[in-house]
C-alpha cells in the first residue's frame, strides 16, 4: 500500500492556470477532518515564458491556448513523478481566482472533469492564499499562521492578517501598478527582457542604488496601501534625460545599472517599510512572503534584517515556491477540512476577490 492509501492520508492533485504557468501537483497530506501540512510529492511547472516575451508581457489568449496544450501533459507528468496513478488521487484542487479569464477556464475545465470523472472532490482556491500557503508548504515544522501575509507578485501587492490558511483578511494593496508589472516594465524599457525581474536583479548588481532618487509613494502614509505607476514613470523620464529612449538607442550599461539598481532600491524601500507598519499595526509577530517578487534576492535580504531587527518569525519559501505553481494549491486540504467542496458548476472569478471567502 503507497502512503496516500492508507486511511489516514490523502492524495491531491493541484492544478494551476491562473496567468501563464501551466501547473500541477500531486500532495499527501492527512485525511481531511484531519489537520496537517502536506508533502509535495511533485510540482511541474510549464512556462510560457518563451511565448510572450516577444510581447514585454503576457498575451491572454496566447496564455489560454498554450494551457490548454499543456495542461493534460503536466498533469500527467506530475502524477508520473509522483508514481500516482489517478485512482489513487483523494481530491482534485484547482485555483479559480483571480487570474486571466481564458487561463483560469483551462484549468478548472481540467479539474472538474478529473473530479467528477474520478468522484472525487473538486476544491477551488484563491490563488493568493495558495501564494501565502506557501511558506506552510516551505516550512512544514512550524506554524507559520497567524502571521502578516505580504503577496509580491507580477498581478498583486497585497497585505492580509491571516488567522490561518482561509482566514486572509485583506489590510491593503496597491492602488496601480503591482510591485512585479513595475519590475517587468521597467525591464522592458531598460531592454533586460521579459519577465523583468530577474534581469532587473542581475543589472542591478552593478550599479549605485542612490543614483537616482525615484519616488517611494504612500512611503510616509497611515495607510497600508502602495503605487508604482509613478516610479516606472520617473524611470521613463530618467531615461529620457539620458537620450536612451528618444534616440532610440539602448542605453548604456552603466546607464541601466543604475536605473536598475535605484529602481529596485526604491521597490523593496516601500515593500519593507509598509510591511513594518502592518506588523506595527496588527502586532502580528510572525510574516509570511509569496509571490514572484519575493525570489529577489535584495528584497529577501532586506525584509529578513527588518523581521529580525522587530524579533518577527519570517517564512519566505525558495524561489521555485515564490513564483507561480501548483503546489501551492495545496491549501486546498484545510479547506476540505472545513467542509468547503465546490459545486461542479462553479465559474472562475477571474476579478481581486476577497480572500477567505
Ligand atoms: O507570482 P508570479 O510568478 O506570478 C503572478 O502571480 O503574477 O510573479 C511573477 C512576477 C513577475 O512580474 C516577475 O518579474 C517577478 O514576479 N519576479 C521578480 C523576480 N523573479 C520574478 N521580481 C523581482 N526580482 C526577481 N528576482
Ligand atoms: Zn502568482
């Protein structure tokens, strides 16, 4: 008998289509009512990468036409690299908000029809709890919740008190931009390629991240909200005043590191200092991070000073949980653990909704 069989245990498979990975999972966790962090028996991720980079961002429906030539492969492969067959499987999680509308059908489409073909339960989650989930995934010995739950992603920048795994109570959010479109729109206009943070990060090693003194919005504000539509503005115009963009010649190296490096000073300033604040706020003594934006090693290095310097317990996942996969869906257990199994006519939602509900 493989472990998922016993009575005890429990085998999910996650699937995951929001924006332009195509994911699946296969976890094993405790048998719901039972309570327990699950071990990721395999996460495969497909990326789109490659599809929409000629674009500088992700084409929707280039997205929903390459999950749904995916989906069914990295399914199977995750159920192979698990050695799960699909008679084994005790649940079928998927997440159905927020996202991009023609990604999102793909995958519950996928889901629901595993669910009802295998008469299992289908569970839909919110995918920015799946980001905040996480770090329980990441850190399974210890308990990450309560905590303050800061999401950093290409779609969202968001602060929630989180009782627990489906208990996010929003506190705030961007007003724009997400901190992870600045870091792609600025990569774009700094020609490091698309996604952007990652070659933010690598030009921003090299340069003087007080070079320019870009705008840090809502850094002296009581409200826990954030804007980056003006900073990747005040890139724009420092580029300006360097030629780069009305000569149309690609600015100079020493140029982009620079802009690169105060760029992302300016990002990670606000990303730290609202999150100090929503600790102060709340009194929450322990900070979850998820999303993209959290791969950056800059930002992990100055968030991890600024919990220590408060005494906060920081649960930050590696990076492959940071950006998007289906794993994370896994926060789909505690939710059958409250009961909460979708209909199989649920419709994805493709809006910001408020999580936990
Ligand atoms: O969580 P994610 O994979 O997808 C969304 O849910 O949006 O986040 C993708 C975002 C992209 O904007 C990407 O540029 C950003 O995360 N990102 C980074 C880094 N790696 C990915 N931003 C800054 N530094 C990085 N190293
Ligand atoms: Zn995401």
């Amino acid at each position: 008998m493989t472990p998922g069989q016993g009575p005890g245990r429990i085998l999910l498979l996650a699937i995951e289509t929001t924006c332009d990975e195509t994911g699946a999972a296969v976890l094993e966790g405790p048998r719901p009512p039972a309570t327990g962090v699950p071990v990721i028996r395999s996460s495969v991720v497909a990326s789109q990468i490659d599809l929409h980079e000629r674009f500088g961002g992700v084409v929707p429906e280039i997205a929903s036409r390459a999950h749904v030539r995916q989906i069914l492969p990295v399914i199977d492969e995750a159920l192979r690299q698990a050695g799960v067959g699909l008679g084994e499987l005790g649940a079928v999680a998927v997440a159905t908000r927020p996202g991009l509308v023609g990604a999102l059908v793909v995958g519950l489409t996928a889901a629901k029809a595993l669910a009802l073909a295998l008469g299992v339960p289908l569970v839909a989650v919110d995918h920015l709890e799946g980001h905040l989930y996480a770090c329980q995934l990441a850190y399974p010995d210890r308990d990450v919740y309560p905590c303050l739950g800061l999401v950093v992603s290409g779609g969202h920048t968001s602060l929630y008190a989180c009782q627990g795994p489906i208990q996010a109570e929003p506190l705030g959010g961007t007003t724009d931009d997400a901190a992870g479109e600045a870091f792609d729109k600025v990569a774009s206009l700094l020609g490091l390629g698309y996604p952007g943070g990652p070659g933010v990060e690598r030009a921003a090693r090299l340069g003087n991240p007080r070079a320019h003194a870009f705008p840090r919005s809502y850094l002296h504000d009581a409200r826990l909200i954030f804007s980056f539509s003006g900073l990747k503005t005040a890139v724009l115009y420092a580029l300006q005043g360097q030629d780069a963009r009305a000569t149309g010649a690609a600015p100079a190296p020493d140029v982009v590191a620079d802009v690169a490096a105060s760029f992302q000073e300016a990002v990670v300033d606000v990303l730290v200092a609202k999150s100090r604040q929503a600790l102060e706020r709340t009194g929450l003594r322990k900070l979850g991070v998820g999303g993209g934006v959290a791969a950056n090693s800059h930002f992990r290095g100055r968030i991890a000073t600024m919990a220590e310097e408060r005494g906060v317990e920081l649960f930050i996942p590696p990076l492959a949980l940071c950006t998007d996969n289906a794993a994370m869906a896994g926060v789909a257990l505690p939710k059958l653990a409250a009961g909460q199994i979708a209909a199989l006519d649920i419709d994805v939602t493709p809006g910001l909704v408020r999580p936990g509900r």
